[in-house]
C-alpha cells in the first residue's frame, strides 16, 4: 500500500479540523438559538414572541434561525421525537409471544416514569407553561401525535400482514399513543402544582400501569410475535 504523501496527509488532517470547528461552531450557534428562544417564550409565550425577536437576543441573523429551525414551532417540539424512534424499536425487539400493544405500553409508562426525576422537572414545568400557552403548539403537539400514530399503526401493519382495511393496526397504536399523551398531560399538571421527584414518579408509574392493564386486557391477544 503507497503512503499518502505528507501535503496530501495535512491538507486532509486539515479539512477534518476545519470540518470540526465549523460543526462545534454550528452546534454553539444552535444552542443560543434555543436558549434565546426559551427565555422569550417563557418571558411572553410563543405566538407573542417573533423569530426577528428570537435572532436578536441569539446575535445572529433571522436567516440564521430559520438554517436551523425551518418553522418556529421546532423551537419548542422536535419534528422527529426521539421517542418515535425508540418506540418502534421496542416494538420490533419484543419477545416470542408479547403483544405489540403490551411491548409498545410498557415503553410508553417507563419512558414517561423518567418525568418523575428531579433533573426533569424543570423542563416539564416550562414546556408545559409554553405549550398551554399557545393554541399553534397545542395543534402542533397533537399532530406530532398523529405522527407518531401513523408509524406505529404502518409497522404493525406490515408486521402482521394486516390487509388493507383492517382497523386493527390504527386501533393499537392510536391506544397506545392515548396512553402516552394521558401520561404527559399528567406530568405537567402535576408538576405545576409542584409534585416532583419520586412522588410524581410513583403517580405516573400507578396510572401508566392501570392504562397498561387496559391495553393488555383488551388487545393481549393481538399482534403477538411469534418467532
């Protein structure tokens, strides 16, 4: 094999180290981004605050803003959730003989369980103040749900070979993103009202387990795996 030649060697070594700084620096600009953001939204609320507003406070320009989030909403509530994501996930991984329902609730109660921590509550109670604040993150909260829906209703469908038609797949994931909606409206309700840590942990694990016996009880026998 032909060494690469020295000048070949640093000139790539320092396209890596420019291509690094340019992502630390992009990454850098983003985070005031959010931060001016959520200081404005949590100071007037979202629909009072504009994204000129949001530039100014960040020290960029309004472009700038929009490079990084293409619709103010994204401020505020991820186009693409993590947990969409992991949910799938958990349903694809299930065991021999578990429900895409009981997989899926039991993800869903575990994940939201993780409010209940104290590094969490503050986040909850700010994002709560801002989303009950606006009517557009409210429609936009309830589409992201709708979205989340979808997917998990498509990787039912295709898992079970579900003909088209059939309302099995939609009725599971629409009661397990019930479930995950219900469990996060608690959250923020209770730590509004200034129930934190392991108390609203135990809240949110009780009630997600009463909505996980439902969804076992009336869906156990539906879109078991079976290999």
């Amino acid at each position: 094999m032909r060494a690469v030649p020295a000048p070949a060697a640093a000139k790539a070594a320092r396209r890596r180290r420019g291509a690094g700084v340019r992502e630390q620096r992009r990454q850098e600009t983003r985070d005031r981004i959010v931060e001016a953001a959520a200081e404005l939204f949590a100071e007037r609320g979202f629909d009072a605050v504009s994204v000129v507003e949001i530039a100014q406070r960040a020290g960029v320009v309004e472009k700038t803003v929009f490079n990084h989030f293409p619709v103010k909403e994204g401020l505020v509530l991820s186009t693409d959730p993590p947990v969409r994501a992991a949910l799938l996930d958990a349903v694809a991984r299930r065991p021999a003989g578990e429900s895409a329902a009981a997989a899926a609730g039991t993800f869903v109660v575990a994940a939201m369980t993780q409010l209940g921590t104290p590094e969490a509550a503050a986040g909850v109670a700010a994002m709560a103040r801002v989303v009950r604040g606006s009517r557009t993150l409210q429609v936009r909260e309830r589409e992201i749900l709708g979205e989340l829906t979808a997917a998990l209703a498509a990787q039912i469908r295709e898992e079970t070979g579900a003909p088209a038609g059939a309302v099995e797949p939609e009725l599971t994931a629409s009661a397990v993103t019930a479930l995950y909606g219900r469990l996060l409206e608690l959250a923020r309700d209770r730590v509004l009202a200034g129930v934190t840590g392991p108390e609203l942990a135990a809240e949110l694990r009780a009630a997600g387990r009463r909505g996980l016996s439902l969804l076992q009880f009336g869906l156990a026998g539906y879109a078991k795996r079976r290999w």
